[in-house]
C-alpha cells in the first residue's frame, strides 16, 4: 500500500484537504532540505502560473477586463518564488 501525506490548504473563506503519495512530495522536491508544504506551495504556485497561461493566452472563456492584470500578478509572484519567468521554466515565452 502507498503511504499517503494529507495536507490542509487554508484560506480566508475556510479550509480543505488533500492526500497525496509521500513518495511523490518526497520526488518533486527541489532540494534535500525542502519541506512537504514547500513542494505542495511550490506545486500550487506553479498550477496557478500555468492556469493563467493557459486562460490568457489559449482562449478558455471570457476571463474580463482585468484578467491582464490578475496574469501578470501571479506570473509576478512566479518570479519572485522560483528566480525566473514562466517562460524560462517552461520555454512557452508570451
């Protein structure tokens, strides 16, 4: 049987859990030093960067006006977490 991890994602409207594989977490770390939550918020960020991409610039619906802005903030974000853009992690340039 696969040894699972549970993980609690809180926001400000409530929480919710989640197991995963520990092996994967364990396989998906970047670093030997690197915590579970730090590969599972490393995971998310990216999720989310991917996500815009793909809204953004593949045409999944009408996201609004603002939609630029909310790209560019997470993309930001991005940046700041993993020391490069979007592209340079995935080679997809704008």
């Amino acid at each position: 049987m696969v040894e699972e991890v549970t993980f609690t994602v809180s926001g400000p409207d409530g929480e919710d859990e989640f197991a995963v594989p520990e092996r994967l977490v364990e396989l998906l770390a970047e670093e030997d030093d690197e915590s579970q939550a730090q590969v599972v918020a490393d995971l998310a960020l990216m999720s989310f960067a991917q996500r815009a991409h793909m809204i953004g610039h593949h045409g999944e619906g009408d996201v609004g006006a603002d939609f630029e802005e909310l790209e560019e903030a997470v993309l930001d974000r991005f940046e700041e977490r993993f020391g490069m853009t979007f592209g340079e992690a995935t080679g997809h340039q704008h």
